[in-house]
C-alpha cells in the first residue's frame, strides 16, 4: 500500500504543474471556437483555443451554457448519410481502411472535441464539473441523454481502474483533503473536525480514497472502515464519542461503514467496487488476524417500498412506526420485512429495487444479517426505520457469487436472512387487498 500511493504522489506531482488552464479570452463566438479546435493541427494553437473555450464557459449564465450543450448536441452529432455510406463500403469490402473509415464516421465530433479540450492543464476537472451541470439539464431536456452519452463513454476510458490511485486518509493527511472528506460524505454526515478526528486519528479506523493523476486534490470515491471484534450491531456503536479503541491485535472484523461517491460528474462512473475489494487485499496483507469483511449499510428505499403498492403490510402499520415505541416492539417485523425487501423487491430488469444491495451484490458480496434500531439518526429513520444490513465479502467466494448475480440476478443470502424473508406477516398487519367486484 506504501509503495502505491509513494507512486501514486509522484504521478500526480507530475502532472499537477500548471492544473489551472490559463483563461485566455477570444472574443470570437463559442461555436466558432469549436470547429476551429477541431480543425487545428498544432498543439500550442489547440490549447490556446481548448482555454478560450473552458474560460468562455465558465463566463456563461445558465441559458448560455444550455444553448452550449444543445449546440453540441445537435450541430456536433453523427452524420447519419456518412455512417450509412461507410457502413455499405464496410459490408462490400472488410479492409482495414473501411473499418476506419466507419469507426469514424460513426464518432460525433463532440467526442473528439472533448478530447482536445482535455489536454488543457486542468480541464479534466473542469469537464467533471461540466458534465454535473449537463446532468443537471436531462430531467427536463432529455435530448441532451445524446450528449451524456459520449461524456460517459469518454469518462468510462479516462477514469479507468489503471490510472486510479489508492491512497490511505489520515488525521495527518493534508487540510484541504480532509475538508473534502467531510464535505463528501454521503452516508453518516461528519459534523465537525472533531467528529472526522474520531473517525480517522484511532489505530483502529482506517480511511482510503481513490484519485486520479489529473485531479490530485479531488477525492472520487472514499471508505470508512472500523477494525472491530465481530460484527457491531448499529452504527451508533460504531461512531459514539466515548468508546475504547481496540488494539491492532485483537481486531478481526473489517466494517466498511460509510462509502461515498464524491464527484456528481461522474455519475455512473463505478469506483466503489474496485476501492473495496483493494482495500480488502490491502488491509489482509496488512492485519492478516482480519477474518470478516462486511458492511454497515443502509437501505435507502426500505420505508418507500413499505408505502408503495407492493408493500405487504398495511399503511396503518407502516404509519404507526413513525411512534418510537411502536418502532422498538416490532423489531422482529421490521427485520423481516427488511428480508422480504432485499431478497424479493425487484425492479423491471429483474436486479433488486435497493440500489446499495445492487451495487454490493454485484461485486460480489451477499446479504448476510440485518439489524433493527442500528441507524437512528433522523435521515436512518426516515429512508429504512433505521433498519441496516450487513453484506459479506467472503473472498474465496466473491467471485463466483459476482457471476451469479451478473448471470441470474439472484441474491445471495445467508440462511437466517432468507428465514426471515419466508416468516409468515401477522394477520393485523398485512395488506387488505380489495377484491373488484365482478
């Protein structure tokens, strides 16, 4: 893990000189700017024009910067008669020339013209940022998906496992990263500087991020991790302000409690799985005693679930868990529920409705217990009536239950999980389904 991150500080000392495009102004119009980009052969010239476009953008109100994206949108998409006529020669003769010539006719040229803004120093950034505010705009200006389409497939490339870094965050790392840190986090809001101490200074928490070399300063995905002995029961156990830090060597449990996900840029950009299963690696060679790596998770889509259509139990029940008491005495209901909800709520591609199952699930892991009461925090409460799982990385089985899951959609569970899913719902609580009358 040294060795990685000494390597991964000297790429990105590298490559951090001059991270700021340098503004140039040009006051020919930003469309202009574009087809010249794509037409200049000289690299000074393209990164003269590449950062009169990025400073032009940054200049831009919101209706500029749409009318930007539409521009590429539409005026920077295939041309359809090429790619029909490179597709004909293609068929008729497979040479190597024909096959080039289709893959680029079949290229919009605002791919390319992305790739030319990124050799500005600094726009990779820049372009992250770009593409959170173009995802901003698909919600009410979906022809703009054509446009998103091309920065994910450019960011599926650029941000691929290979030039990802993994570096360990400490109480010692620098001010500006741990700034971040408790800016990102997603899961357990991190309240003050104090509250990140208690979370990274103790021998036995651990944080790691990934980064990549053109954003040294940009965390793009970090894990909180506690060493304990077993498995805790609650993520207040987990975070409380007064406990007994555990010794190195008595430690054989891994919790990762809180994954965040830092850039909205890249959405959809996985890097959770690839942290995890480095960090898994990274922490055996380290505590080879670890014999457990699990989660804390929470289900966010439990309590939506409960209130939707196919909630099993009545809406008198499910609105009678917002009094504490009667939280505390169904437990044992809410478990199973939380069972009925991981291993049967499914989407119409078939993959489990929660998305945090999903994304564990498909790495490989499988749901292994569920507790009641274990996040009583207010957002706890309200997403999962602050019922949290435990998904189980058992590395010698990681990979064949990953290509299970890839293959069938099925989750794999633990036997006292899928118990709990089978048990039978008491007759006051289930959901009266009125028959239509004939």
């Amino acid at each position: 893990m040294k060795n990685s991150g000494f390597l991964g500080d000297l790429i990105a000392s590298i490559l951090d000189r001059g991270t700021i495009f340098s503004g140039v102004s040009d006051d020919r119009e930003v469309e202009q700017l574009c087809s010249e980009l794509l037409s200049s052969m000289g690299e000074v010239s393209s990164r003269r024009i590449g950062s009169a476009i990025l400073t032009r953008y940054q200049q831009m109100d919101d209706a500029s910067r749409l009318s930007f994206f539409q521009f590429l949108n539409s005026q920077m998409d295939i041309d359809v008669e090429a790619v029909e006529t490179a597709a004909r020669a293609y068929g008729e003769d497979r040479s190597a020339a024909n096959l080039a010539a289709l893959s680029d006719a079949a290229e919009a040229p605002r791919q390319e013209l992305l790739r030319r803004l990124n050799h500005v120093p600094g726009a990779t950034s820049a372009l992250v940022e770009m593409r959170k505010e173009l995802l901003n705009l698909l919600s009410t200006h979906p022809d703009l998906k054509r446009l998103d389409l091309d920065f994910s497939h450019l960011f599926t490339s650029w941000f691929n496992r290979g030039f990802l870094v993994i570096r360990p965050i400490s109480w010692h790392s620098p001010a500006n990263i741990l700034a971040k840190i408790i800016q990102y986090e997603a899961v357990h809001a991190i309240q003050d500087w104090d509250d990140l101490r208690r979370r990274l200074q103790p021998d036995d928490r651990r944080c790691f991020a990934f980064f990549h070399p053109s954003m040294p300063d940009e965390p793009l995905v970090f894990v909180e991790v506690a060493l304990c002995r077993g498995i805790p029961r609650s993520v207040q156990d987990v975070l409380r302000d007064e406990r007994s830090e555990l010794d190195r060597n008595d430690v054989d449990t891994a919790v990762f409690y809180s994954i965040s996900n830092c850039q909205e840029g890249l959405r959809g950009i996985s890097f959770g799985n690839f942290l995890i299963k480095q960090v898994v690696a990274d922490l055996s060679v380290e505590l080879p005693q670890l014999k457990t790596f699990v989660t804390l998770s929470p289900l966010p889509g439990l309590v939506r679930w409960l209130k939707g259509g196919d909630s099993p139990v009545s809406q008198e029940f499910v609105a009678s868990l917002d009094d504490p008491q009667t939280l505390e005495a169904n437990n044992d209901q809410l478990r199973s529920l939380a069972a009925k909800y991981l291993l049967t709520a499914k989407r119409q591609d078939g993959l489990p409705l929660d998305p945090v199952a999903r994304f564990h699930l498909s790495n490989g892991a499988a749901v292994h217990e569920l507790h009641a009461l274990a996040d009583i925090s207010a957002n706890g409460l309200k997403n999962a009536f602050g019922v949290m799982v435990n998904y189980l990385y058992d590395i010698p089985k990681v990979e064949s239950q990953h290509e299970a899951f890839v293959h069938t959609g099925d989750v794999i569970a633990s036997k006292s999980v899928a118990q709990l899913a089978n048990a039978k719902i008491p007759a006051p609580m289930q959901r009266i389904v009125e028959k239509e009358e004939s």
